[in-house]
C-alpha cells in the first residue's frame, strides 16, 4: 500500500520528530547542536516558518512549528536534513544515511494541544534521565520562554503572549506550567499522533480540517462508515 503523503497545512503548529536511523547519535559535540540550531534558524526563515518550540536530544530531535506556505515546512526540513547530513559525514569521515527515513509530523489544534506539545518538547531531557528540571537541558526552547536567555530561532505563538500581561508573568505563567507537567494520556496522544501522521484535535477542529485537504486527516475505521464525532471518542 503506498503510504499517505503527510498532513501538512498552513498557519497550523505542526509537531514534528525526526530521529537517527537505528536511533544512533546524530549529535557528537556542542557544535553539532549548534549547527542544527544554525541550520534550523537560516531554512526557517527561508522558507516562512514559525518555529514555536524544540528541544535537540542525542539521536532525535522535536520542532513544533507553523509554516506560512503549503510547501514550508517540508522544505525546511528537506534543507536542513541534507545540509546536515552533509556536515556530519564530513566531519565522521562516514558515509550513508544518519535519519531514520523522512521525520514525522502532525498537526494540532493551538487552543487544545499548543501550550501541552511545549511542555512536552521541554520535558524530553527530563523524562530520558537527562536533566532533573527542564531548565538545566541547554538544548531546547526552554530557557526562551522562562527568561533565560534570547533565542533568535524562537517565534512565540500568540497563546503564549496570552499567558500574562508581562514578560515576566508570561515566564512565570509557562515555567510553572511545564513544572506542573502533562497527563500520560496527553503525552501518548501528541507522540502517536506525530509518529503516525494523523490530526489531533477535537471532532469540530478535525471535521474544519477534512474540508481544508484531500488527504485523510483520521485514520479510517474497518467496518460500518463512522463519523467524525466518533473517530475522536474513540
């Protein structure tokens, strides 16, 4: 069966996960790191991309991200896939693929899912061992949206200016949410619908999307025609 091309649609944050095949290290030193972050900054605004979050973990890395065109994001990410692999063969002196096939992605509803698929990009470090708080991983957004530091690959998404009145009630409004964490049943829903491409949303926002490409939003259901409204329940 040929696989469905990816669920992409502008002005919609998008949850994007491309990992190393075999789950080998794509990252060997801080100027990796550096130049992913390089790469990612330089496409994004090539190719009209709000990147809203990341986090760059050893062998894979999130995005959540809103591109301005049909064709952005993965633009973007074909660019910087292939620079990047370009730069790491070079620098290992190898040669072959370092990704895991084409990297994954959905799209979410902001007012349902946005703030939550932060969180989750930010707790990475800290459910992998890593780091005991989101604020000690250097390699994610974090730090941005708590006043930690200025970091020019980040565009905030409008939910997050609605947060607090001030930069520092926003930062203290979104730390305490990502120190608050997210329920099981919201972080197995944000990586499996990454991993397997279909929307994440409730029936109304899924019913608006349908209407919006011709590419199945929902997986289809075997048996009797079912609606919308029950895809979601279910």
């Amino acid at each position: 069966m040929a696989r469905l091309p990816r669920l992409t649609l502008p002005g919609y944050p998008h949850h994007v996960i491309q990992r190393g095949n075999n789950r080998q290290p794509i990252f060997t030193s801080p100027a990796d790191y550096q130049t992913l972050l390089d790469l990612l900054r330089e496409n994004a605004e090539k190719f009209q991309v709000a990147i809203h979050a990341y986090v760059l973990m050893s062998n894979h890395f999130h995005l959540l991200a809103t591109p301005g065109t049909l064709e952005g994001l993965p633009q973007m990410m074909q660019a910087v896939g292939r620079r990047y692999v370009r730069y790491f063969n070079d620098l290992q002196k190898r040669s072959g693929t370092l990704w895991e096939g084409r990297y994954k992605s959905t799209l979410i509803q902001a007012d349902r899912y946005l703030l939550a698929c932060m969180a989750y990009i930010d707790l990475n470090p800290v459910r992998a061992g890593l780091v005991a708080q989101a604020r000690d991983y250097p390699c994610s957004s974090h730090g941005h949206y708590t006043g930690q530091c200025v970091d020019k690959l980040v565009t905030p998404h409008a939910l997050y200016w609605e947060l607090g009145n001030t930069p520092f009630a926003r930062e203290a409004a979104y730390a305490e949410l990502v120190q608050s964490g997210i329920s099981v049943a919201q972080q197995t829903a944000l990586t499996d619908a990454a991993l397997s491409g279909w929307a994440l949303g409730g029936a109304d926002f899924v019913a608006d999307l349908q209407k919006r490409t011709q590419r199945r939003v929902l997986k289809s259901m075997a048996g009797r025609p079912v609606s919308t409204s029950e895809k979601i329940r279910r």
